[in-house]
C-alpha cells in the first residue's frame, strides 16, 4: 500500500490559502511577507522530493502549479514524477505538456485504488479542498506542516469542519525554528 502524505503550509490558526502570494486573497503571500525567511525552515521541501514518487493535486492547485512548476529548477524532481490530479471537472486537454504523465482521478475512491498499488509514497500539495475530503474519508497517512506564527482569521482551512470520530496522530518528526515557524510530522494512527 502506498502512503499518501499531506504536505502544507499552516497558519496558526489552520489557514493554508494562499501562501505563496496566489491572487485574490487578502492575506496573499503571508509566508514570505510576514515571516523572516530561513533556509533550514523549508529543509523539508526538498527532502520531499526526493523521497516521493507521485504528486497529487486538486484542480486548482494543479492549475496554478502547472504554469509555474514546470520551469522552475528548485521543483525539477516533480517535473519528471507521475502527477495525479483529482478532479470532476478537469479534462484531458487541460493538462499541460512538458511536465511529465498525468492522470485524472475523478473520486476519493479512485485514490483508494490508486493508494493499493505498487509504488511510493504519493505527496500532495496545495490542494486544499482535497485534503478536506481525503481527510475526511480516512485517506490520508501522513502530515507534513509548517507551522507559521499568525492568526490569519479568515481563509480556507486545511481540516474540515465535519463531525467526524476523533482522528489520533502521533508525532514523529518537529523542529521549532528562529523565526517562529514549526515543522510538524505526523503519522495517522490506524
């Protein structure tokens, strides 16, 4: 079975909109303009890389990731990675070229499936509507959060609002860093 890892950026308070500066949210950008930058902070993105097989994405992020990712050397390993985008609506000629093989996935349970295969660990990013649902659904394995030091108030929130059972974590990895940020790994506990 492969292990599906959430990986985001997380305000205080659960906000993950927006933090590379994604237009039309009006705290747009708040990890690098209210945080001082600290390289060994995001140590963790770049393990990520390597030690993924797949990405996975929603609609959305896919959209805004595709027209940047491809280019950009600091996200090279992702470029050559299968890519997993799950959506309703998306079809196939919204997918761009040059960036490796590319399949819709159009339910939760389709990554089920996709989860029973032969493979490594599936990471995704962004995408925060599919965290939601795949939390939701019990589908997810793994955290990855940075943790940053706001209360952004409003803006869409990594965890759903559902009453659901409680879900324990264990935490298997943190570092608190000088500029306030937290990594937090957390495993599902089954």
């Amino acid at each position: 079975m492969r292990t599906l890892i959430s990986t985001a950026f997380v305000s205080l308070d659960g906000v993950v909109e927006a933090p590379g500066g994604e237009p039309g949210y009006r705290n747009s950008g708040w990890t690098f303009k209210d945080v001082e930058f600290l390289p060994e902070a995001y140590e963790i993105k770049g393990r990520e890389q390597q030690e993924s097989a797949a990405l996975m994405l929603g609609r959305t992020s896919y959209e805004a990731f595709s027209a940047v990712w491809p280019g950009m050397e600091e996200f090279a390993e992702y470029k050559v990675m299968p890519k997993y985008v799950v959506s309703t609506t998306l079809q196939e000629d919204g997918l761009v070229s040059g960036w490796g093989d590319t399949t819709i996935l159009r339910s939760a349970d389709e990554v089920a499936a996709l989860k029973e295969t032969d493979g490594g660990p599936i990471i995704i990013h962004g995408s925060a509507t599919l965290n939601r649902s795949l939390s939701d659904a019990g589908l997810i394995d793994r955290y990855h959060l940075l943790v940053f030091p706001l209360l952004l108030g409003a803006g869409k929130r990594l965890f759903s609002t559902s009453d659901k059972a409680t879900q324990k974590l264990k935490l298997v990895e943190y570092e608190a860093y000088a500029n306030g940020i937290q990594k937090n790994v957390f495993d599902v506990v089954r």
